[in-house]
C-alpha cells in the first residue's frame, strides 16, 4: 500500500517473511471485537429489529455507536474509510451505469445486487436504521463488506481474501473464544 496515493490497494501483504505453514500472524483479544453483543434494542416505528444468519444489525449499530463518539481507534478508523463502495449502497443511477458497462458479463450472483438497492432492504426496513443518517449507512455497509459472520474485527478486516492457490491463511478461534487468530495454512513468501 502506497500512503501518497489513494488509489493504491489496501491490505496487508507479508513485508518479510517467509511465514511457515500453521503460524499465527496476529491475535485479536475477543474485547476489541464488535459483534453486536451485548446492545441495547433500538426501536423505529415501534418495531424491534432483530438479527438472523444475513443481517447483522447490532454489529451494525455497535459500529455506529464507535463511529459516532471515536471512543476507540477502530471507530475513528472505521468513520473514515471510503463511503458506499458497495454497489448495492450506490444511487440508483451509479448501480445502472454498472450495470450497462458489464452487461451480461457480469455473473448473475452479482447482477440482481448490481441492480438492488441494499439500503432499504438490508437496512431501513429489516435493521429499522435511518437512511438520513448517513452514518447509520456507512456502519450497515461497512458490516455487509467486511465482518466475518457478526463480527467486525480489527485489522482482520483489513485482509483482503482470493481462493485457488492464493488461499493462504485462515481464522482461528481459540475453544474458550478469548481472541481471534489469523493462521497460515501455507508457506507465506515475502510480498505475499
């Protein structure tokens, strides 16, 4: 990653190394985890959301919570990162455009998000969030990108993942669930 340009990926790449298979690059204390748990329940229009196997709306408020005051590094961390770059958070005329240039080449995985607009389904309507709070938005879109089930984790969701024979490390969570580990499970090179 390149601090001066913007453009530059992010992620974490192994700036020395080699990394044996079955070494942990780092260790997450289960506290500076956000999973949504405990909250407070928050009522919109006297109904109560609730969370399931998809949607996760108490990481998403917790989330906002720690955007909203910066009372840890993560959620000052998190409050500036880059705003909807998930397509289906995108205005209906950035989700068309997208549309048009891929076209049929688009895998229909992606084609029907492509066209949804994530933010009342995911968001409004099942999390009861409000979509004049663009914050509310930015946490719901930065846990559909990047938490791991329910749980944002820092750093964690910093790594970028790609599968075949890039696949080169996995999570691991200790029995009692006290920390969150990344774990090669290969050799690791230098730039990797």
């Amino acid at each position: 990653t390149d601090p001066s340009d913007p453009t530059s990926i992010r992620g974490l790449f192994a700036a020395h190394g080699p990394f044996e298979k079955g070494e942990t690059l780092f260790s997450i204390p289960d506290n500076l985890i956000y999973d949504g748990q405990p909250r407070a329940v928050k009522k919109n229009a006297d109904e109560i959301w609730r969370d399931d196997q998809i949607r996760y709306c108490g990481t998403a408020y917790e989330i906002h919570h720690a955007m909203q005051t910066g009372d840890t590094p993560y959620g000052r961390y998190l409050a500036h990162q880059p705003r909807r770059y998930v397509p289906g958070y995108w205005s209906p005329g950035g989700r068309e455009l997208l549309g048009t240039i891929f076209g049929d080449r688009l895998s229909s995985y992606y084609r029907g998000s492509v066209v949804e607009d994530c933010v009342p389904e995911e968001w409004t309507d099942y999390c009861r969030g409000a979509t004049s709070d663009e914050l509310e938005v930015h946490a719901s879109m930065l846990v559909t990108a990047r938490a791991d089930g329910p749980e944002m984790i820092p750093l964690y969701d910093m790594v970028n993942h790609r599968n075949g024979h890039w696949y080169n490390c996995q999570h691991d969570r200790n029995i009692k669930k006290e920390h969150f580990s990344l774990v090669t499970n290969q050799r690791v090179e230098q730039g990797e």
